[in-house]
C-alpha cells in the first residue's frame, strides 16, 4: 500500500450500519415528550425547606477564610456558620454581662 494514503475516520454509510439509534424523522420529534413530562417525580435542585433554620444570602469572605474551612473537608459552610454563632453568643454575653 505505498503511495496511498490511509483513509481516517468512518463513514456516514458505516454509521448507519451500526448505529443502534436510527435518526429521528419529524413524526418522531412530533411524538416525543419533554424530561418533565416523562419523570414528573424528578425534582430540580432542594426544593423548599419544611422548616426554614437558615436563611440563604450571598456573603463574600477573604480567600484565607475560605481556603482554612475548606481545607478541613466537605462542611464547610456549616463550620463557617458555627464560628460565627460562637462569636454571636460571645458578643451578646459580654454585653449583657
């Protein structure tokens, strides 16, 4: 085979001859239906709280901050959130004490 060169990739025609999903025709794109419909029990992000503890805001924090929590593992944002309760609680009995 010198001189020739190698032919790269497939075929249209040989992915067809494999193809174990045929194209859809527009019959095919008229029937179907959207993922909701189909998986109506799917549920997109949390959802409600039942019982809200915790109010969600957005808070920008200094990089070190956020590398010291993060590096202790998944939980950070809670371990975050117990220091600032702990400060709180600190601030609000010294000012009643």
């Amino acid at each position: 085979m010198k001189g020739t060169a190698a032919k790269k990739g497939y075929s249209a025609r040989d992915m067809r001859a494999v193809s174990d999903n045929p194209e859809w025709t527009k019959d095919d794109f008229a029937r179907a239906k959207s993922f909701d419909e189909v998986f109506p029990a799917m549920r997109k992000g949390r959802g409600p709280n039942r019982a809200p503890t915790k109010r969600q805001v957005t808070l920008r924090l200094s990089p070190d901050v956020v590398d010291y929590f993060k590096a202790e593992g998944p939980g950070w944002q809670s371990r975050i959130d117990e220091a600032l309760i702990k400060v709180v609680k600190r601030k609000r009995n010294s000012a009643t004490g």
